[in-house]
C-alpha cells in the first residue's frame, strides 16, 4: 500500500503543480479509488 500512496501523492503533486484545481485531484482520487479498491 505505501507504493500506491507514494504513487498517489507524487501524481496529485504532479497534477497540482501543471494544474491548480481541485477537479484535477478529484479525478485522480476518482482513478486510484476505481484502480485500487482498498479504501
């Protein structure tokens, strides 16, 4: 699980860096809770 969060933060840093919005982040949560149904 700690490489699917390091994978997660560094993606929502990535995509908070490129694009400020919080849309962006909601999808991407959306993507790894639809990829990684631990939660």
């Amino acid at each position: 699980t700690s490489r699917c969060l390091m994978k997660y933060y560094a993606t929502v840093a990535a995509s908070s860096s490129v694009v400020k919005s919080q849309n962006t982040v909601e999808r991407i949560e959306r993507r790894v809770l639809d990829s990684n149904p631990i939660m």
